[in-house]
C-alpha cells in the first residue's frame, strides 16, 4: 500500500484535534507547526499540494518594497524580519539575491528618492542583507550592458530573496515535515462541506481518485483553501470579516537572457515592476496585474505581448523575444483581503497588500486565513498555533521550533559521507550544481538514504530523465516519500522540468518512460498518456 491510500485509510479512523483543507503555502504551515508542538492534524487539498496559486509565485521571499509608496510600513518591517527568518534558518533554499533597478526619465520619482527608499528598506529589515547602493546610468550600462540606458535617469540596487527551488517544492517540503510529525495528509481529497455536531466539525470529503466518500471528524477547523476560502466558507455557512478579491499574474519562462545572478527590475508600462528573474539556465520574465472575478485564469495572447514588449523594450537583446522563445508559462492569481463590509478595495486596488488576516469564529472553532505570501509563512504557522491553544486543543510541545533545515551537524555527517563516496564525481557535466549541493538542498535529512543507495548500487546516481539532473534514486524517493498521483506532479511541482524544459523535449526525453515505471508501476503508459493529453488540451 502505498503512503497516500495509507493515509487516506486513516481520515477517517479518530477524531483529529485540527482538520486543515488546502495544501498550499498556509495550510502547509499549518500543519507543520501544529504537528511539530503535538496536535493531531489531518491535512487534505482537493488538487495535489502546491497545486493552484502556491506553484504560480515569483519565487521571491521579499519584504515588499513597493508597499513603501503606500505607507504600509508595518507590513514592510514585517515582511523584512520574515525574510531575514527564511534565509537564516533555510540557508539552502532561500538565499539573499541583488536587485538591480533601472529608473526611465520622467518617472513619478527622481532615481534619488528610490535610492533614498532602499536604504529605508535596508534599515527596516535590521540591515541584514548587503547595503544598497545608487547606480548612474553609465554604470548601468557598464555593469550590465544588456539593460537599454537610452532613456534611463539612472538607478539603484538592493537585496531581497529568492527560493533556489521552485515554490511548489517549497511548500512540498512543509507538508512533508508536517507527515514526518504524525501529520495525515492526503493530496486529491476534496471538501464537500462541513457541519458543526456535538462539539466537533464533521466534514465529508471525497478521493478524486476512485469517488469513495468519507467523514473526517475533527475539533478544530481551519479553511486555508487559497484562493476558494470563500467558497468553501459557503458550503459550512461561516461568515467572515474579510473576504477574497483576486489579481492574474503570468510569468513567462525563456532562454536565459544574461548569466549573471541577479534580478533585473523595470517599472512596466501598467506602472507595476517587472522582474527578470534568472532560472538556473532560464530566465522568468513577468509580471502582469489585472483584475479578474474568478480564480481560474489562463494566459492570454493579451498578456504574453504585454511581457514581450517590455522585455524587449527594456533590454537589448540581439534577437528581440518573441512567442517562439517561450518554454513554459506561469499563471495564477494573488488573493489580496478586503473587507467583507465596505468599497470591495474598488478604489486604488493595485495598492492591495499581500498581507493575509485570519478570521476565527470563536463558538465553532473554525478559522479562515485569507491572503498571505511565502515571505511570510512562518508567521501564519506561528499564529495559527496560538489560535488553536486559545480554542483548548491542548499542544504539549508549544516551545518546539517546527521550521528550519535540519541541524548544521547532520548537515556537516551529510557531506562528510558525500565526500568520501567522492559523489560529485557523479554530477551530470549539463548541471550547474554539485550533486551534494542540490541533493542535501531539496531532501536535507532523507538525502542520507540517497547516499546509501548510491553505494549500494552506482547506478542510482545516474541521470534517468535525460536533459534534466534527476538520478534515478530520486525518482524511487519520489514515489514512496512524495505522494505523486499523476505526471504532472512530479513534473511540475515535486521538480520543476515542466518550468525549464519544454512539452516536447520531455515527451521525448530518454529515460521518461522509465521514470513513469518507477513512479506508477502498471499504470505507467496510462500516466504518460494522460499527462500530454491534458496538456494537448490546454493548449500547450
């Protein structure tokens, strides 16, 4: 049996002190904090973990800069130390990146005012990171000749941070800490609502795989469905302060444009900054900001010319960007909270924070989190924990710190072990990171089993997927460890070759269908299929 009909077989099978629906960034914090200090949690998420809005980010973990032009500086100070917390305790995942910002004629500020506005950004975030600096124009075009200074006043350059990963692994890692904790979580079961009965929430929810219906019983109820919080406060008839309003963002992922590892930042044409954000041998370009009703968006002809144009009209590529150059696209929406009762943020929405709140009906123990950003992820974990205490679920190791890779000793054991096997002599030549580096990055603890495995049997660190770095004991991880129910999971969120590699290359990738036979077994070729036929579907 594998982990995911484990635990699924388990829902339903006592009475759980927290009942989380949504496995996105909040409900993964949730989960992770209130198992990591002792509570009995179930975690469940109609689609796969990460599998709308959570896979859709920038990758950034930043403080929020642009929230200064609206005088929201306590969110800024806020979102400042939260970032400062990630790349402390997540040294591997979340590293400190420099931001370099051309400022055109003309523009609402002097380049002077900008710069002035990073070292009050610097200083709000305790100067933890490297101190910011003014860049002329001609230092722009010596640093960085890619940038188009033709009509540039100058510029500036700061730091903030970025996931090494992609974000949906990311908030992988937090429901599988949470799992390694006594959590039952269970990707692909949806919520048909819940109702309130002799002192506890009794919600039915159905696997999406086979239809069966099930009833999870629970004491303590927390909505942290994303972008659907609203709909499913519906199903349960709970009424909240706040409520959703919804922005469409699209990435485009493309050739990498410069090699240098820093971020490059425009003002676009709407006003909102756009980021040239590198990818490893990629480069994500974006973003867009449009008002949309519903949570379910796609990429328009619209909003791919719209990041064409301002990347070509920002940077000096030899060969302008075009449609064809597009690997791969990223769309999504932000859930930005407003007030259930007042405008509906129909004024100056652009401004909308990404700030979340948590409304808690305190008679029935149900909370809703609204809004939210990785950035600031600790802290929804952090304060759901004191909420939970405050509606009597008892958690015996509050103090437990629940985040952060593991111990700099095991680290140290990790790589000492490494060593000696020489396991970088097994770096495929295509990559641009050690196989240690990137081994102890996205398993920490678990890529000690990878090690073994390797000097049971070297084959294990070959490359399975051709063009990609993922070795075969990867992939066998991925199947027992990872809760993989169709192609795309793995490909899209557990990794990100669905990011970087394009729909062709990895249809015809040596090694695929060897990897869809160590992740399904018999249903190999059903998975395969299904997964170009989706995507044949949606076009691209």
């Amino acid at each position: 049996m594998n982990l995911r009909d484990s635990n699924i077989g388990k829902l339903d099978q006592r009475v759980y002190d927290v009942l989380i629906i949504g496995g996105g960034i909040n409900g993964a914090v949730s989960a992770a904090a209130l198992s990591g200090k002792g509570a009995a949690v179930a975690l469940i998420d109609k689609r796969d973990f990460a599998g709308f809005s959570s896979q859709q980010s920038s990758n950034l973990a930043w403080g929020g800069i642009k929230y200064l032009e609206s005088g929201d500086y306590t969110l800024v100070r806020k979102l400042c130390l939260s970032r400062n917390h990630l790349i402390r305790h997540y040294p591997s995942r979340v590293k400190e990146i420099r931001f370099f910002s051309t400022i055109e004629k003309g523009f609402r500020f002097h380049p002077l005012i900008l710069w002035a506005g990073t070292w009050v950004y610097w200083l709000f975030g305790n100067g933890f990171t490297r101190m910011p600096r003014r860049v002329s124009r001609q230092a722009i075009a010596q640093e960085e000749p890619l940038v188009d200074t033709r009509y540039a006043a100058g510029g500036c350059e700061y730091s903030d941070a970025y996931l090494y990963d992609n974000d949906s692994r990311f908030v992988f890692q937090f429901v599988r800490s949470a799992m390694d904790r006594g959590c039952i979580a269970a990707n692909y079961v949806e919520s048909l609502g819940a109702r309130r009965a002799g002192g506890y929430w009794r919600t039915k929810v159905r696997d999406e795989t086979n239809g069966r219906i099930l009833e999870i019983c629970s004491k303590v109820l927390i909505n942290a469905a994303g972008p659907f919080v609203d709909e499913h406060n519906a199903l349960t008839g709970e009424e909240t302060d706040h409520h959703h309003l919804f922005s469409k963002g699209i990435h485009l992922i493309v050739p990498q444009i410069t090699p240098k590892q820093r971020i490059l930042t425009f003002f676009a044409d709407d006003g909102r900054l756009f980021f040239v954000i590198p990818m490893g041998v990629r480069t994500c370009i974006g973003t867009t900001d449009t008002r949309v009703d519903s949570p379910f968006t796609e990429v328009t002809d619209e909003d791919r010319q719209f990041v064409l144009d301002n990347i070509n009209k920002h940077l000096k590529i030899a060969r302008p960007l075009s449609r064809a150059d597009i690997i791969a696209e990223r769309c999504g929406v932000r859930p930005l909270v407003v007030k259930a009762r007042g405008d509906g943020g129909l004024r100056d929405w652009m401004q909308l924070s990404r700030k979340h709140e948590i409304d808690v009906d305190w008679a029935t123990a149900h909370l809703s989190i609204f809004g939210g950003k990785l950035t600031d992820c600790v802290n929804v974990g952090d304060e759901v924990s004191k909420i939970v205490t405050r509606l009597g679920i008892a958690l015996p190791y509050r103090q437990y710190k629940w985040y952060g890779e593991p111990h700099p000793s095991v680290r140290e054991e990790y790589m000492h072990q490494a060593r000696l096997m020489n396991l970088d002599s097994y770096t495929s030549p295509e990559s641009i990171e050690s196989l240690s580096s990137r081994l102890w990055r996205r398993y920490d603890q678990q890529a000690l089993a990878l090690l073994a495995e390797i000097r049971e049997n070297p084959r294990q660190a070959e490359v399975l997927i051709k063009g990609t770095d993922y070795i075969r004991c990867e992939i066998r991880l991925a199947r027992h460890q990872e809760m993989i129910v169709k192609l795309e999971d793995f490909l899209r969120r557990r990794s990100k070759i669905g990011l970087v590699v394009r729909r062709e290359d990895i249809r015809n990738a040596d090694g695929l269908m060897e990897a869809c036979e160590i992740l399904f077994g018999d249903q190999a070729r059903e998975k395969y299929d299904e997964y170009f036929l989706e995507r044949s579907d949606a076009g691209g």
